[in-house]
C-alpha cells in the first residue's frame, strides 16, 4: 500500500468511527468497531472489516450499516477535501470470531492436560 492509500486509509477509518459513535444506535446487545479499512490503488474505493459482538448477531449488524450507508457517507463526506469520495462497502471481520475459537479450543485441551504429579 502507497503512503497515500495509507492515509486515506486511517482517516476513513476515523471518520467512519466516528459516524459510528455519534449517529448511529446499533442494535440492542451489540457493539460494532472498525478493525481495518483497505483503499484501493485509485483510491475510489474502500472496504471496511467491521468486528461485531456478539459474533451471532453479526449479519443483524452488517445488515443496519447497509442499510445506513449513506447516511454514514453523508457524514464521512462533510470532513473530505478529495477530489472523489471514496466508496466503502461493509464486511465481516472474522478474525475476532476465529480468535476466540481458538482460545476456546487452547483452554479446553489446557484442562484436559493431566497435572504432573511425580515428586
């Protein structure tokens, strides 16, 4: 990624935060954050990973940022001064879900480890 792409990258993923934080009410029980933007090359568009919790209620979430992209654009777009706006789109950050999976799997073998006991 260019240096540029870089920091169209970090300030969509503030400006999008922040959107988030201040004109949106997610449904009930969920938290959603950004983990990552990715920009393409020409910088007309961009995905952003979005980690919701719990992970079952995932599709619930990316569901409600369809459906309010644009005014989620809106706001992204008032603190723009590029040419063009980047297009986003939404999706599912599964690496927190995979995360907890593992260690899941890691503390369930930890107690089926028998305990040392020779003296």
């Amino acid at each position: 990624m260019s240096r540029r792409t870089e920091q169209v990258a970090e300030l969509l993923h503030r400006l999008i935060g922040d959107a988030f934080s201040r004109d949106l009410e997610f449904p009930d029980g969920t938290l959603a954050t950004i983990s990552e933007v990715d920009v393409a090359p020409d910088l007309k568009h961009a995905i952003v990973f979005v980690s919701v919790l719990p992970f079952d209620r995932s599709e619930d979430v990316l569901a409600f940022l369809v459906r309010n992209k644009g005014r989620i654009k809106k706001e992204v777009n008032k603190h723009l001064t590029m040419k063009f706006a980047p297009d986003f789109r939404f999706e599912l950050d599964a690496r927190t879900e995979t995360a907890s999976q593992i260690e899941q799997l890691i503390d369930a073998e930890a107690q089926n480890q028998p305990t040392d006991t020779q003296a």
